[in-house]
C-alpha cells in the first residue's frame, strides 16, 4: 500500500497552512484525490508541494514554479525541466548579485555620510554619539 498524506499532515510537515494547500490545488498545482469530503495526498502531490514552496522562496512567482513543475511531464522530461531551471537560477543569481552590489555601494554612501556630518558636527563643537 502507497503512503498518502491529509490536508494536516502536509500543513505540519511543511509548516504551511491548510488555505495555502487548498489555493495550490485551486491553481491546478496539487490533484489530490477524494475519500469522501476528505483529500488525500499521494507522494506526487507531497514533491509537487515542496517544489512549490521552494520554488515561491526562491521568489519564484507560483505561475513561473507552475511552468517548472510541468515541464518535468513535458517533452524533452526532466533533462527540459532542469536546462529550464539551471537557466533562471542564472538569472535570478545575477540579479540577486546586482541588488547586492546597489545595496553595498548605498550602505558605502551612508557610513560616508555619516562620517562626515559626525566630523561637521564634532567641528561646530556638538555631540557625536
């Protein structure tokens, strides 16, 4: 017998909530099957959910992690799925490097502006702390 997995044990295990479950399966991203009123969870669905929400840290919006996720059942498969990704972790890195860089040079502009109204501030005879 295959493990599967309730609504609850997915929001523990991931420390998610059980909306944010429900709204991934509204867009097509979980196909839970039914007992009843109750979903249930197969293996799939549980990967699918931890690619999502990876994908949505990494600042994946749910539609680009949707393209993602459904590569991997598309031709060329998961080698397509994983030239895809290695492509946008390019480019997600290089722009997580260039917010760096913007926010180093501000923070070098503030410590010198901070300097310097410390020194005008020292030379008027004010207080520097």
């Amino acid at each position: 017998m295959t493990r599967t997995w309730s609504i609850g044990e997915l929001a523990d295990e991931f420390d998610t909530t059980l909306r944010t479950i429900r709204h991934y399966e509204e867009l097509g991203l979980l196909a839970p099957t039914r007992n009843g009123q109750q979903r249930v969870y197969t293996e799939r669905d549980r990967v699918r959910l931890r690619l999502i929400l990876r994908g949505k840290r990494l600042g994946f919006t749910l539609d680009e992690v949707a393209h993602i996720i459904n590569l991997y059942d598309d031709p060329p498969g998961e080698s397509g799925q994983l030239e895809f990704l290695l492509g946008e972790i390019d480019r997600r890195r290089s722009d997580l490097l260039q917010r760096r860089a913007d926010l180093d040079a501000v923070l070098d502009e503030l410590d010198d502006l901070d300097r310097r109204c410390r020194a005008d501030l020292a030379a008027l005879g004010g207080r520097t702390s």
